[in-house]
C-alpha cells in the first residue's frame, strides 16, 4: 500500500486534472478574505496583483467595503495599476 503523496503520483493521470475554473474561483475568494484582515502593504500588494493576473482568466468583481468614496477607490486602483471591476460600498 502507497501512502500520501506516493498515492497522489500512482493515480492514473485523469485523476488528477484540476478544475481551472473552480480552482480560480476558489482562490479569489481565498484572496478576497484575506484582504478583508489587515494585511501588510506588502501582502495587500502581493494578493492585488495575483487577483489582477486572475481577472484576465476569470471575470472578476471585486467589493471595496468601507474605503471612501467613489474618488478614493478610483485614485486608488490608478495608483496601484489595476484595472478589475470595483463595486465600491462605502
């Protein structure tokens, strides 16, 4: 009997193909829960650019919860380059 990842790697190779669209939606929501903590600027940067990579494979919409006007997220996402849909509730 095989255990842990030897098992992963006698699978036949059908067994192990990943859903790319489940994984995404996943992960951006892995992200977006993240953001709502109180990441360093460094990771705040880190999860941005890994959701704007993401956008340009899955239609992302991303909430800005208590951050200002509409202004302020606009200024916002131009000072950081990012172009995903922001729906903002402030």
């Amino acid at each position: 009997m095989l255990s842990g990842e030897a098992e992963a790697y006698a699978r036949p190779m059908g067994a192990r193909i990943v859903d790319g669209e489940g994984w995404i939606r996943e992960r951006l929501k892995f992200l977006r829960e993240q953001l709502a903590g109180d990441p360093s600027d460094e990771e705040r940067r880190a999860m941005e650019t890994e959701i704007e990579a993401l956008s340009r494979e899955h239609r992302v919409i991303t909430e800005a919860s208590h951050s200002g006007s509409a202004d302020q997220v606009r200024r916002y996402m131009h000072a950081r380059q990012r172009s995903f849909p922001v729906v903002n509730d402030p």
